[in-house]
C-alpha cells in the first residue's frame, strides 16, 4: 500500500499534463464527432475532455494533501475578467437568454483553462503544454493532407479542378488553416529555440544535448507538415495571420530590433519582386485578388449573387450586418450568441 501511494504521488502530475494533452487533441474532434457519429455525446468531446483533465488534477492535488485550486494572481486574468463582465449587461437585451448564457460559460470555461495551466505550469512543464498543441496540429494536419489529395471528395472544395480545400476535422477549411495558422508559429519557434541550444553546445565544444536533437526533429517535422497543411486549407485570411506570425517572430528574434526590421524589408521587396515579375504561381495571385470589385463601404443587399463571388459577398455581408446591430445597439450590443 505504501508502495502504491507513493507511485501515486509521483505519477499524479504526469498523469494530469497527459490528460491536458488528450484534451488539446480531441477537442479539435467536436464537428467530426457530431457529424460522423451513430452515437451522440452528451456533451461534446471537448467538454468530456475537459472534465477528465480537473478530475486528473483533483487526484494530483487531493494524493498529495493539497488544496484542489490554489490561487494566485496573474496579469492574464485582467483582459478576461473585464471581458466577461463587460458582455453581462448584454445579457438584458439578448432575444435568446440561452444562446447568451451558452457563449458565456464558453468563455467562463477559458478562464478556468487559464488558472488551470497557470497553476500547472511549474519549472519546464510549459513543455508539455506545447507539445500537446503541436501533437493536436500534427493530428489535423495529417487529416487535411490526405483531404487534400481526395480524401474528401468535397466537389465544392474542388481547388483548380484536381485537389480539395483541407478542413481537418473542423469542417469548413477556414477554422482548420486558422487552427494550422496559430500553432505552426509555435512550433517554428521550438525548432528556433532547440536549433539554437544545439549550436551553442558545438560553440562552447559540449556533447549534443540529445533533448534538444530530438526536439529539433520533431517540432521540424511538425511545422513542415502544418505549413503544408495551412496552404492546402486555401484560407487567405489564414495565410495572411501566418505571414504577420512569422513577422513578429523575424523581428523580435535578434538582439538589435533594426536587425529584424531589415529582414522584413528584404522579405517584402522579395515579395514584390516576385509578384511583379510574375514569378508568383498565378492561382495563388487569383487566390488574393479575386472578389477586390467590392468594399466594405458597398450594400451587399443589392448584389447579385453568383458562385464566383459568394464568399467575398457573404462575408461582407456579415460585416454590414454587424455594423447594423452597433449601430443600433452602441453601448451593450445585442447579447453574445444571439448574431443569428
């Protein structure tokens, strides 16, 4: 008996960072479950997953005679609590309480998620944070990829009459190069980082940090595989959030702030050059300037629809809309969920 509880105390936090990880995996699962499923949760996975990982940090605390929530203050919390307190008056005016109180506790949950991981990450466990993010993109990637050459079969994803816009298991190809297009920076910078420890060793004529190969290995294979799998999704707003990612990154890595900025420069007129000379694939150049004879400034309720300029049309659209309810609603909006 001994011996198994002092296994328990050991193995508690290990269990508790694998149970993080299994939720940052199968959290992306929720439309593919909901829509390839025979049997319907009771809750969607992420929320099942959730639930797993505080009971998997309640053993952790409760086995080593800890309080469940030890909290301490953090500057991350400010933006969230102002947040969730400045959509409550909304609440008033929301035409579906349900829809508001559902988008609330959403947000309420990423709070607890915040604690959650300030609580966990103690020393170097910020690692496993990272790798279970990276894991969850090389998951969604691999699904993408394979949609891309077929798999999908999604004739309204067709992309220049032979491949297929990836969308993962989101469903649509704009959440999934969104998904690709926040964690592959992260993963960019674990190769810059583990990259940068492996020279320094050869430098200063240490042994090769094995730790820092084996990392430099994977989150390489790993941020080639979601790179190829943000430009298969064909999401412009994802390459464009990716572009300004690798940006910040470029110019906050030297010492010397003008260092980064000339990089930048030289990217740009690089860029320039290309497109001009018309060295730029043109599909891609037809891919960023299709849908330009519109504006947000225009009525979108008085254009004619046509498959060619859906999508710029609808979102648009949206915009319009949205601009509508602030205008009608300036000061607390129209109650969160409640946009349909």
């Amino acid at each position: 008996t001994t011996e198994i509880y002092t296994l328990s105390l050991h193995d508690a936090l290990p269990i508790s960072l694998a149970a993080l990880v299994v939720v940052l995996v199968f959290a992306p699962l929720r439309t593919l479950i909901a829509t390839e499923a025979t049997l319907q949760l009771p809750l969607d996975i992420g929320q099942l997953s959730l639930i797993g990982l505080l009971g998997a940090w309640a053993v952790y605390r409760i086995t080593r005679r800890q309080p469940v929530f030890k909290l301490s203050w953090s500057p991350v919390y400010v933006p969230l609590i102002v947040f969730l307190l400045g959509i409550l008056p909304g609440a008033f005016l929301a035409a579906s309480i349900g829809a508001w109180l559902n988008e609330w506790l959403k947000w309420l949950q990423i709070l607890v998620l915040v604690v959650f991981c300030l609580m966990m990450i103690k020393g170097r466990n910020w690692h496993w944070i990272v790798f279970g993010l990276v894991s969850a993109g090389i998951a969604n990637a691999i699904v993408g990829i394979y949609e891309y050459f077929g798999g999908s079969g999604a004739l309204h994803l067709l992309i220049n009459g032979r491949y297929f816009r990836a969308f993962g298991t989101f469903g649509q190809p704009n959440p999934f190069g969104g998904f690709m297009g926040l964690i592959a920076p992260l993963s960019l910078m674990m190769v810059v980082g583990s990259a940068w420890r492996l020279w320094a060793n050869w430098r200063d004529g240490r042994s090769v940090d094995r730790n820092a190969l084996l990392k430099l290995i994977f989150y390489g294979f790993a941020s080639g595989l979601m790179t190829m799998a943000l430009f298969m999704s064909w999401s412009r707003g994802a390459w464009l959030g990716f572009g300004g990612a690798v940006a910040v990154m470029v110019v906050a890595l030297p010492q010397k702030l003008w260092h980064g900025l000339v990089v930048i420069a030289l990217g740009a007129a690089l860029a320039g050059i290309l497109l001009l000379s018309g060295r730029l694939p043109q599909s891609i150049v037809d891919r960023f300037t299709s849908g330009e004879e519109y504006s947000f400034l225009d009525d979108m309720r008085g254009v004619d629809i046509t498959s060619e300029n859906y999508a710029v049309v609808e979102r648009l659209a949206h915009w319009q809309a949205a601009l509508n309810m602030a205008q009608d609603n300036p000061y607390f909006g129209v109650g969160m969920g409640n946009y349909e």
